[in-house]
C-alpha cells in the first residue's frame, strides 16, 4: 500500500507562527500616534532658544544703531532734552572741515603697517605650520602680546618711546644718537605707533592663518613630497589657494581696524601732533565738544565708509570654494 505525501503549502498563519497576544490576524495596522516631533511645539522650540539672544541682539545693537542715525539728523548736545532737526547739516561740516578730512591720512600709516603684520603673520604661520622645534613656544611668543589690554599697551609704550625711555636707553648700547624724540613730529609718532599696532595685531592674523594652513588634508604634503615639491612651490600651489578665504577676511580687518583706531593714540598722544584718528575726532566731538549730534554722524560716515569698502572687496574678491583634493 502506497503512502500518500500532500504537497499543500502550510496556512499563511502557520507559516507565520502564532498570532501575537491582543491583534487579530490579516487586520490593517492601526496608524500609530502622532510622535512629537509633529506637535507644533516642536517648531516653535528653536525659537524660544532664539529668544534671548535675538532680544540682547535688537536691544544692544540694533537700537543703539537706529538712536545714533537719528541722532546724526539733530543738533543734540548730549545732555539737553531739545533735540533740534538739522537735517543733512552735520554730514555737510564732516566732508568741508578741513581737520576732519585730515585724520584719514593718519589712517594710512595703520593701512601700511596692517599690510606689513599681515605678511609677518603669513610667514610664521607657514613656517611653524610643519614640525620644528619649540614651534608651540613660538606661537604662544607671537599670539601673546593680542592677549594684552590696548589700554596696557599704550602705556607701556609710551613710556618705551619717550626722550630717554627703553628705545633710547637700547639704541645707546650700539652708539646710536638718541636725541631724536619718537612721539615730537607726526612723521615720526605715527610711524611707531603704527609699529606698535604690527607688535600688537600680528597674533591675531597669525592664529587665523595657522588654523586654515592645519585645516589642509596632509596627504596634499606627502603626494607633494613624493612629486619633489620644494617649500615654496607647496606654499604657492597648496597652501595660498587654500587660506585666500581667510587671507581675504584679514584685509577686510585691515582695513576697517585702521579706519577706527583709537587706544594706542589716544593713550599715547591723545590726538596731538597731528596724530589724531576719526574715531579720536568723534570721540572729542560727543565728550569733549558735546556735539553728539556732529559725533553720531562721523559715527555713520565710519560705518558707512567700511560697509562699501567691505562690498567693493568683497566685488573684486568673491569668495571661492576652494577644492584641492
């Protein structure tokens, strides 16, 4: 007698193992509930964390900005209650004073040096950027003196540059004549105190530029090592294209940092000998003067003066995405 094997595939439930506790089987899965993450709270979240800051935001900035343009329309004093409509009067003494068009010549001798701190810092970052020795003392070296207070600074060179101080007691070592008095021409006070901004700011540049160099993959070195590429051609096909970014934002600084320089002349010299700066100016116009409404206009002038500066560069230098891999 023959036996008789059925080839009848199992029940699908079967095949599926038994039914789970509390679910009917071959019913729909209920949608589940809607998660958090589609509450409306969810959206408004980020802006409940904005809120401070944008409030700090408007309250300290923002405003003040807007006071200080109105202002800049008004013969205010600074201290009255009267505010008098002058209309565009206060811009029309800015640009036919002869004093004030003066002060942006000084603004040239920082322009030069900030040219000059700008290169110092490129070198060494280039320089400490591969394995020497003591390179990390040599930044701490040149990153140090940004960490000081300008108000320290000023002080501390001017005792450093006046008749008989530190630069003639050194330069007297050598037999060099020191009866040339530093801070007594304006040639000579804005030259070294557009030194002192070199001594000063090159740290700043210099961490800038060492942070972009060490953001570049090292195998772009080793591929250059392998291929025979000397230091400086690294420097021109690897490094230079790479940090134009950041070299492009230390110029912008540049140029604004030496339109709106204040404490190292204002402590040194306190704007004489024709060593006065716009914002020194500005600054004498609101306390000094009590013209707050003449200053709140030099005030938008600066601002105005550094915002077109900032889009021609920007125009003439668009920033690139730099892909060297």
């Amino acid at each position: 007698m023959t036996r008789t094997t059925s080839t009848a595939s199992p029940p699908a439930q079967a095949a599926a193992g038994p039914a789970r506790p509390g679910k009917l089987p071959g019913r729909p899965r209920a949608r589940a509930a809607a998660s958090w993450r589609d509450r409306p709270m969810r959206k408004i979240t980020p802006w409940l964390f904005l809120l401070a800051p944008l409030a700090l935001l408007i309250a300290f900035t923002y405003v003040p900005v807007g006071n200080m343009i109105y202002y800049s329309f008004t013969d205010w004093d600074g201290v009255s209650p009267d505010r008098n409509y002058v209309g565009a009067g206060n811009y029309a003494e800015i640009f036919t004073r002869p004093e004030l068009l003066r002060v942006f010549a000084v603004s040239f001798y920082y322009l030069a040096a900030s040219v000059v701190q700008i290169v110092i810092a490129l070198y060494f970052a280039v320089i400490l950027s591969f394995d020497l020795r003591f390179r990390n003392l040599f930044k701490g070296i040149l990153f140090f003196p940004y960490l000081i207070n300008g108000v320290a600074i000023g002080f501390v060179f001017l005792y450093f540059f006046q008749d008989g101080g530190t630069l003639d007691s050194v330069l007297s070592w050598f037999g060099i004549g020191t009866d040339h008095a530093w801070l007594g021409t304006p040639e000579s006070a804005n030259t070294s105190m557009a030194g002192v901004s070199v001594w000063r700011f090159t740290g700043l540049n210099f961490v800038l530029f060492l942070g972009a160099i060490q953001s570049i993959p090292g195998e772009l070195y080793e591929a250059a090592q392998l291929d025979g590429a000397s230091r400086w051609q690294q420097f021109r096909h690897i490094i230079a294209p790479s940090i134009r970014p950041v070299v492009s934002l230390s110029v912008i600084l540049a140029i604004s940092g030496s339109l709106s320089v204040f404490e190292i002349p204002y402590i040194m010299t306190g704007g004489a000998t024709e060593t006065s700066t716009f914002v020194i100016q500005t600054v004498k116009f609101a306390f000094q003067f009590n013209k707050t409404g003449l200053a709140s206009a030099c005030a938008v002038v600066l601002l105005a003066i550094i915002l077109v500066i900032t889009w021609i560069q920007r125009r003439l230098v668009p920033d690139e995405k730099v892909d060297l891999v």
